[in-house]
C-alpha cells in the first residue's frame, strides 16, 4: 500500500515529522509531494524545492526508516479543477491520501481517492507560519523542527535570508 502525502514544508517541521512517522506505519511506501515547488525567496516560501528535500530527506535518516519514501516537487498550476490530474501526472501511483488540508481532501474525493485524515500534533507550536515568525524575530526556532532540519537551515544561512526579505536587518 502506497501512501500520499502533500506539504509546503516551509520549513519541514516536528508537526510533520510526527505525522509522517504515523503515516509510515501504516504504508508500505510513502510519497511526500513538495507543493509549491517553484516558490522560493519569499516570505510563505523562503525555502527552495531542492533545500526542502534536502530537510526531509536528512530528517528522514534520523527515523532510519526501512520504508522506500519518494519525495516529489509539485509546481502550482493554479487550477484546482485539474489539481489532481497534475499531481497524479508527476508521483508514482497510490492508494490513500493522509491530510487535514480541506481543500486537498475535497479534490481527491471528488476524484475518488480514499482520504484519511491525520493528527495533529501541537499545532500552536508546531506551524510553518509561526517558526517562520520566530526566525525573523530572533525567538527560539530550533526546538521546533528536527534537529537535522536546524543544520540544514543554518548550513544555508536560512535565517539571514529570510530577515532580509522581511526587510529586517539584524
Ligand atoms: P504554514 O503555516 O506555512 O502553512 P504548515 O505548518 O501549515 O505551514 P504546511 O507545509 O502548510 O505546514 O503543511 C502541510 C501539511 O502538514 C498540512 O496539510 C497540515 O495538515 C500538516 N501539518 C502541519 N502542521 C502540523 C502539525 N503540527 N501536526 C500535524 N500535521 C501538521
Ligand atoms: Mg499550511
């Protein structure tokens, strides 16, 4: 059985860590699409396609799962009539989408997909939008995401990039 399961995760955070580890029980095999995949640079998406696998993937080493994981950037088409014909062009086949994005669950009913709701997990902390916040205000991030995903923001001077698109300089 093959899983599907779609994010920003600008940046990869605990919140989606636990829910993959959760997701990862019950699948034989897990894709995790990279939504906005050609954003970056910006204040919703400072991160590129390439950092954020780069995050999930070396997060992904820390769990040492056996499991074949498949990590897909998936570009917006801004259509999301034809949203799930995109995504099924570009991922290998599947059988259940884990989300608790309304809109996502909508479209793959719509087309017949079996969708499972997930968890979550600390949503007040554990949120792209608040550690994003956080970084540009200097509080402490790093709690909040895998500690893989600190190196690798740091190793790309994340947080810099992002107080300057805040216009922030510190
Ligand atoms: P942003 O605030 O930038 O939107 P986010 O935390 O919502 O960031 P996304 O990349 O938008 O992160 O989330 C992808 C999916 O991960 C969402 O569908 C959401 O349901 C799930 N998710 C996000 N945070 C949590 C959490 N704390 N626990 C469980 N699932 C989460
Ligand atoms: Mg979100």
């Amino acid at each position: 059985m093959r899983g599907f399961f779609i994010g920003r995760f600008q940046p990869y955070h605990l919140g989606h860590h636990y829910v993959i580890q959760h997701i990862l029980e019950k699948v034989d095999e897990l894709i995790i699409g990279i939504g906005s995949a050609q954003e970056s640079h910006t204040l919703e998406n400072p991160f590129t396609a390439g950092e954020r696998i780069v995050m999930i993937s070396r997060a992904l080493d820390e769990i040492g799962t056996k499991k074949k994981v498949y990590i897909i950037p998936l570009e917006d088409i801004y259509r999301n009539s034809l949203w799930v014909a995109h995504v099924c062009s570009m991922v290998p086949k599947f059988d259940v989408v884990y989300t608790n994005n309304p809109l996502v669950s909508r479209l793959f009913r719509e087309a017949n997909f079996r969708v499972e709701h997930t968890k979550m997990y600390n949503r007040v902390e554990y949120q792209g939008t608040e550690i994003r916040r956080k970084m540009i205000e200097g509080e402490d991030w790093e709690i909040f995401v895998p500690k893989s995903v600190a190196e690798v923001i740091k190793e790309i001077d994340g947080v810099t990039r992002l107080r300057e698109i805040a216009g922030k300089d510190v």
